[in-house]
C-alpha cells in the first residue's frame, strides 16, 4: 500500500481501471489463442476471478487514499481538542502528502504564535504579580504607617509607663499576627535584663509572671539571642525558636522557653544609640516565619518604645517627687478625675485610700526636719512598691493618697492592711530615742459607699479623721451614716 503512495492518486484509480479491464481481456485472449472451447462456465469463472481481483485492487487503492486521511482526520480531532499536536510524519509524493504538508506548516505557525502568545501572557502575568507585590507592599506600608500614628496618639494620652508598653505590643501583636511579645530593659549596674512588659501571652505561659513582679534575666556579655541582639544592635530573626544553638534558655522560665516555635529581637536604641534594651516578637502564626520585610515595622515600634522610655524618664523627673517616689499631688487629682469619670461611665468600682502618719507633729516637735522628712520617704517608697501597674498614689507632707481602679471596699482594707504592716515594721530611732511609726487609713469606695466620685476624695479624708479621732492606727471605711 506504501508503493501505491507514490503515484498520484488519479495515477492509480486509471491503473486500477485498466487492471481491472486488461484481466478479462487477457484472459480472453489467452483462451482464444489457445483454441480452447469457450463455454458459459470458462466465461463465468473469468469473470468471478476478473471480479475478485477488481475488488482487491479497489480496496488496495481505497486503503492506500482513507487511511492516510484517517490520520490527517485523528490529527485535526486532536488539534480541537489540545490545540498544539505534534507533526505529521508522511514521507509520501501523494497529493494527501502535500495535504500533510500544508498542515504541518499550519501547526507550525500555530504552535509558533502559541509559543509567542504564552511568552506575551507570562511576561504579562510576571508584571501583573510584580504590580500587586508592590500594591501589597505599599498597602502593607500603609498599614503599618496607620498603626505607628495610632500607637503614636497613644502614647500622647499618657505618660504611665506601662501602658505606653500594653500599647505598643499590643499592635505589634495584631499587626504581625504574633501569639505574644515583650519588652526587656537593660540593668547595666546589676548587668541584668528585667522584663517590663508581656503583653499577648496565654495564662497558662504566665506562670507566676504577675505584671508587677516579673523575673529579672541575669546577662552574660554575649549570651543567647538577646546578648547577640545588645552586642551588635541589630535585629536578628531567629525562625528555628528555642531549637536554634544561640537560643539561650533561662531558668526562670522553666519549660515555657519550648513554646517558642520563631522569635523576631529587635534592639531598644537611645538617640545617642546606646542599647536599652529589647523587645521580641515571638510566634509569627500567618505567615509561620519572620521574614526580612518584618524588620522595618518591628525597629519602627522599637523607636516608639524607645520614645516611651525617654518620656517616662522625663515623666518621673518632672512629675515624681524624689523623695516619696510618688507622683505629684496635682497630677493625682487629674488622675482621680480621669478615673472618676471612667467608673461612672463604665459602671465599674474605684476605691480612694487616703494614709495619715499618727501623731506626726510630736515626733517632728521631737526630732527634727530631717528625720522626720526621712520617715515621710520611707513610708512613700514603700507605698509606691506596692502599687499595681493602674494605680496611683501621691504625699502632701505626712498624708498619703491611694487611687485602686477596681478595688472593692474589701480590695481597699486589704491594700491597706499591707501597707500599715509594712510601715509599723520598721524600726526608727532618733537621739536613742525610738520611734515605733504607725497610720490612720480613710477608705471610700465607689458606688459601695459613695454614690458620686466627685465626692470620693472627700469622704476618704473624711474616713481618715474619723480614724484619727477614734485614736488611730486603724482604718475606717466611709459610711454615710
């Protein structure tokens, strides 16, 4: 069938025809010559075979012209279907050979403009995913930029340390889709790092960690992620968590160092560039890993919590009296406003705890003004060690006024229970003389006793003088009867 695809197809259907007329008359012939008696069934049996040999000379010549187009058909088909097939292969001189050919030519051109149509569309699809890294980013940048003003308005409401601390990790923590971060400051005479704030963490990772008692992490030069961080003061990601070999785990907390799968430190600068401390990121969930572009953004809330240092500084220069550590006594009564108006608003208890030293004027008539300042310091110092993060608490001469957010009446006796029994504790002496210092509390308490808070501070001095004049070291609880 292969030879017969070297004529022409009209070649071979006038060679078929011819065969198939030459036989009967060959045979004829052959039959005639040979003087042999033609007879119905000699005629008959030259025609059964002249017909038979016609047929298979048909089907070779119609094999030799349906299948080659069942291949070119079979490759259309495919062409429909896949649109880019692979070259027809026919080595043939047929007309359904240059058929072959055409389409060849046409594959070609269409894989050709295929080819050039997917390089157009991936150089179109690489721009298009550089357009939206860089709409991501600057919308990320955005972001980002919101949330360093918001924290920024923030830290102008107040100057209270910790809450400027609660404010910036807290954004760091939903901005960075962290499970929790902290901040650390550098002790440089103790040469020991304390943590001054964890903000994000589950109860359980707490522990023992109360906010106003957190653990001090004793530093060697160069020790552990932090010490690299201090050392060079650069941030340092840090993807592999606690099994990272710079990882340095510290026993004061115990197995929770295992809970850190990837930790982002980034170093606290003054602006002389001294490194005050440092703050991790710890847990990034979405994506699992710190990545390079988290860096700006976390040395940005660095620099705030830097800024919340320098004004805390400054705070405690202006505000805080160096003597009681307390803050200023106005600055109190603006304090106590502000948390007055909160309480009603919120519906929430507010107690004011207001400390007289008992017979003050006998010891000042008995000693002199330095000693008895000196007394006044001490019962200062110890009243502001006691204090949680959201209370408040100033001195005017021998009287001392203690703002509790949410402290009961109950909260507030206990508080002052505290403080009566760290005072009386303590020894002093004067000229051999000793002195065995003791105070009067006057307690009021919103809305347990007080019903405006505009009235609390008043209802507390005047718990105070009940105190006194029921002869003192006791504390009395305002009641309006």
């Amino acid at each position: 069938m292969q030879i017969l695809r070297n004529f022409t197809i009209k070649s071979r259907l006038v060679l078929a025809f011819l065969l198939v007329i030459l036989i009967p008359i060959l045979s004829f012939g052959y039959i005639n010559y040979s003087k042999i008696d033609i007879t119905f069934g000699i005629i008959l049996s030259v025609c059964a075979v002249s017909f038979v040999i016609a047929i298979v000379i048909a089907l070779l010549v119609g094999s030799s012209i349906v299948k080659p187009i069942e291949i070119i058909q079979s490759s259309l088909q495919s062409f429909s279907v896949k649109k880019s097939i692979p070259l027809i292969k026919d080595s043939s001189i047929d007309e359904i050979a240059d058929l072959s050919s055409d389409l060849n030519k046409i594959y070609e051109e269409w894989n050709s403009e295929v080819v050039k149509q997917g390089k157009r569309q991936l150089k179109l699809d690489k721009e298009n995913e550089q357009t939206n890294i860089r709409a991501n980013s600057v919308e990320t940048q955005l972001k980002q930029t919101r949330s360093l003003l918001s924290i920024a308005q923030e830290l102008n409401l107040t100057f209270d340390f910790q809450t400027n601390c609660k404010t910036i990790l807290d954004e760091a923590i939903r901005s960075l889709n962290i499970q929790w971060a902290s901040i650390l400051l550098i002790d440089r005479e103790k040469n020991e790092m304390k943590v001054a704030c964890v903000r994000g963490v589950e109860r359980s990772l707490l522990d023992d960690l109360a906010q106003d008692n957190y653990p001090s992490i004793r530093l060697k030069p160069h020790e552990g992620l932090a010490g690299l961080v201090i050392k060079d003061g650069l941030p340092l990601i840090a993807n592999k968590g606690h099994n990272d070999s710079r990882f340095k785990q510290f026993k004061e907390f115990n197995n929770r160092d295992e809970k850190i799968a990837s930790l982002l430190c980034v170093p606290i600068k003054s602006k002389n560039g001294n490194v005050l401390g440092i703050i991790n990121f710890v847990n990034r969930q979405i994506p699992p890993v710190f990545r390079n572009e988290d860096i700006p953004y976390a040395n940005d809330l660095a620099i705030l919590a830097s800024l919340a240092i320098e004004r805390s500084r400054l705070y405690n220069n202006i505000f805080t009296d160096k003597l009681t550590n307390l803050i200023a006594h106005n600055v109190w009564l603006s304090y106590l406003e502000q948390e007055g108006s909160r309480s009603q608003r919120y519906c929430q208890i507010c107690s004011v705890v207001v400390f007289d030293i008992d017979d003050f004027g006998s010891i000042v008539e008995s000693s002199n003004d330095e000693f008895a300042t000196s007394i006044i310091g001490d019962c200062g110092n110890i009243i502001s060690k006691m204090l949680r993060d959201c209370d408040k608490a100033s001195s005017n001469q021998e009287r001392f006024y203690c703002l509790l957010p949410n402290t009961d009446s109950a909260g507030a006796v206990f508080f002052a229970g505290r403080i009566k029994e760290a005072i009386e504790g303590k020894k002093y002496s004067f000229n051999n003389n000793k002195y065995n210092i003791t105070l009067s509390a006057g307690i009021a308490t919103y809305p347990d006793n007080v019903k405006d808070t505009n009235l609390i501070l008043k209802f507390a001095v005047k718990a105070v003088t009940d105190a006194h004049k029921a002869g003192g070291n006791r504390a009395v609880i305002y009641q309006e009867s």
